[in-house]
C-alpha cells in the first residue's frame, strides 16, 4: 500500500470562508468562531480566510487495476483568517459581508463533493496512477480556484448585490448537480 498527501493551500482574499467540512451540507459561517486572526492593515479587503483542501490515499492493485482509498476534508485555518471588524459598521454591512463569504464556503464545498467524486471514479494507469491523481487533483484545484477568484470579481467582493444573487443560483444550482452526480456514481 502506498500513500500520498497533498496540500493545496488557497489563500482567497476579501470576505471568505472559514471551515472544517463533512460532507452532508456546507458548514453555516458565523465571524466570531472563524475569523479568529489578526487582520492584515495594508489589504484592501475586509476580510481573508485560509482555506485548505487536503487528501490522501492508500491505493492497492488488483487485477492489473488501481483501487484506492481516498480520504478528502477541506477545512479553514482559523488563525490566518481574519475580519477588520472596524469595517463592519451596520448589521447590514455585516450581513452582506458574511453572505459573501458564505459563498465562499459553498464553492468550496462543492469542490469537495466534486474531488471526492472525480478522484474516486478513475481508471488509473498501474504505471503512473500516482502522477494522474496528481494531475487530476492540480486540475480540480485550478477550477476551484478559478471560480472563486470569478465570484469575487463578478460580485465585486459581495459589493454588487445584483451579481451576488446570480451567483447564488449559480452555487446553488452546482451544489445541486454534484450532489446528484456524487448519487449517482455511488449507485454504479
């Protein structure tokens, strides 16, 4: 049996997210228990979260075929993520902010389902299975990143409230689909 781990640390600035994720629902954000570091003065944000996927596996071959079994968590560090509280001056800016970052959550979520679901659901090659789950995981990893940077631009970190309602259909609706297509997998 062989193991490997990977890290991918997203730094994803202006309101985010804050975690440690099971798989049945996204965790519900609240400031006080996770924005818990030190607020960076020279950013221009509001607030920044350390988000972190990590898996590992134990992979065996059977019949010339890889198994593997995968373990697959995202969660937020705590103490690098962090809020200027003095920004915060209204309950609705608050709210607003929170949301924002609230969506943050869920595109990571939805990250999990969709890595726990592509990375399990491979052939890999005996020779270079390990170097394809690498490559696979860079892939799904970029996406996510991609897609995080896109909320925060298209909504304006949260600021754009038209944008921001769009994309939460736009999460809402991918949550959807890969909780299906998790059910679906998991009937083959």
């Amino acid at each position: 049996m062989r193991s490997l781990v990977l890290f991918v640390l997203v730094a994803v600035t202006i309101p985010l997210l804050s975690f440690k994720q099971d798989t049945t629902e996204p965790i519900q954000l609240n400031f006080e228990t996770y924005f818990k570091g030190k607020p960076d003065e020279n950013s221009p944000y509001f607030a920044l979260t350390a988000m972190t996927w990590k898996y590992s596996y134990e992979s065996t071959v059977y019949r010339n075929r890889v198994v593997i079994n995968l373990k697959n968590e995202v969660s937020v560090d705590k103490s690098r993520s962090w809020v200027k509280w003095d920004k915060l001056r209204n309950e609705d800016t608050k709210a607003s902010l929170l949301h924002h970052e609230q969506g943050h959550v869920n595109i990571h979520y939805i990250l999990l389902i969709e890595s726990d679901r592509v990375l399990k659901n491979r052939n890999y090659s005996v020779k270079n299975y390990k170097a394809q789950i690498s490559d696979l995981a860079n892939q799904i990893s970029k996406y996510y990143d991609t897609m995080q940077r896109n909320y925060d631009e298209e909504t304006e970190h949260g600021s754009n409230h038209k944008m921001q309602a769009r994309w939460d259909k736009i999460i809402d609706d991918k949550i959807a689909e890969a909780k299906a297509a998790a059910l679906a997998d998991s009937g083959k």
